[in-house]
C-alpha cells in the first residue's frame, strides 16, 4: 500500500483492482491518461507546460481542458476506435484523425487519409521508445518523454480529475503548478501520507 491510507485487505485491490479506488489514484483519467495527454501536449507543442483551465463534462468521468493558446483538450475513457491501447483524436475544423499505439490511422472525410506524412522525428513511434532509452543512457541526454515532459502530463490529468471530483471549472498558473484563488482544489494536491512516508 505504500503511502496509500491504510485499509484492511479486500480482494477487489489485488489482480489490478485497486485502479478504481481515488485512494491508489486510479481509474477514469488517471489510469491511463497522462500516457494519451502526453502524444496531445507533444502534438501542441506543450511539453513544458499544462493547460491551464480544467472542467468537468458530464457525469461519466470526462473533463475538458484549454490551453493558454487556446487549444481544448477532453479527456476520456471510451467510445474509440480499436487502434490500440492509448488513443487520441485530433479535430479541427475540416476534420478529424484518430490513432492509437496500434499504429494505424483513421480519418474524417477519408480524404484527409492522402494528405498525411508519417512522421518521421526520432523517438515519437511507440516501437521506438526502448531505442530511444537506450540511446540516451549512452549519450546522457534526455529521453523523448522524459521526467519533466511526463510530469506535465500526469499534472494535468491530476488537475482534470480534480475539476471532475469537485464538479467545476478550476484554473492553474502552469508556472507555480498551483490552482489560482481555490483553496479548496489546492489541498488536493496531496493528501496525508501514512507513516513512515513523508511529503
């Protein structure tokens, strides 16, 4: 349980369980999601900030987000195309295009689909990411999604959930990582930490 609030023993949390309960900080946007916000920060070219308004989208768990530039992003758990574990969708005004670390592509209109260049920047394709390691233990220089890029995405989905759990809008000031005039999302920021863990 680690830090975790002491609990007695429940099967429900063996065998992956335990990612449903807020106390082991899982389920809905916090499973999976900082792995999808990390490929729309990249795509936003956000890697080294976060959005900075956060709100709720109904009651099954979605939440929106915009950026400072304007860019929303929703975070969700279902109603994807079976392109993989990890998906994302882009939309604009003509369209939209869909994939998954499958590494198949879905567009809308179908057109879209003769416009597309693969990318080719090192370290972005999922088969990749152990090259890309491995790579940087050798050059000593940072990996693609590396600590600070991937702090950013768990920043904003713990700051998504949050507006979900308290049920509105919440505003941060990327800078300082803090919620601006709310006292109240800033305490769940962290919580007690059973002994002998500290903050």
């Amino acid at each position: 349980m680690g830090p975790c609030p002491w609990r007695p023993y429940n099967s429900k949390y063996v065998q992956g369980g335990w990612r449903g309960f807020t106390d082991f900080h899982g389920g809905g946007i916090l499973e999976w999601g900082s792995h999808c916000v990390d490929m729309c920060q990249w795509a936003n070219n956000a890697d080294d900030t976060v959005p900075v308004e956060y709100y709720p989208i109904g009651d099954d768990g979605r939440a929106g987000a915009r950026y400072a530039n304007g860019v929303k992003l929703v975070l969700r758990h279902d109603d994807w195309l079976p392109l993989g574990s990890c998906p994302v969708r882009f939309e604009g005004d003509t369209g939209w295009v869909e994939t998954g670390d499958g590494g198949s592509i879905r567009c809308h209109p179908e057109s879209l689909q003769t416009e597309r260049n693969r990318l080719a920047e090192k370290g972005t394709h999922p088969a990749q990411h152990t090259r890309n390691f491995f790579d940087c233990i050798r050059s000593r220089k940072p990996a693609a999604s590396n600590p600070d890029v991937m702090r950013h995405s768990h920043l904003a989905c713990h700051a998504a959930a949050i507006a979900w759990m308290l049920g509105r809008k919440v505003t941060i000031d990327p800078a300082t990582e803090t919620f601006i005039d709310d006292d109240e999302a800033n305490r769940m920021r962290a919580w007690a930490k059973r002994e002998p863990w500290r903050a």
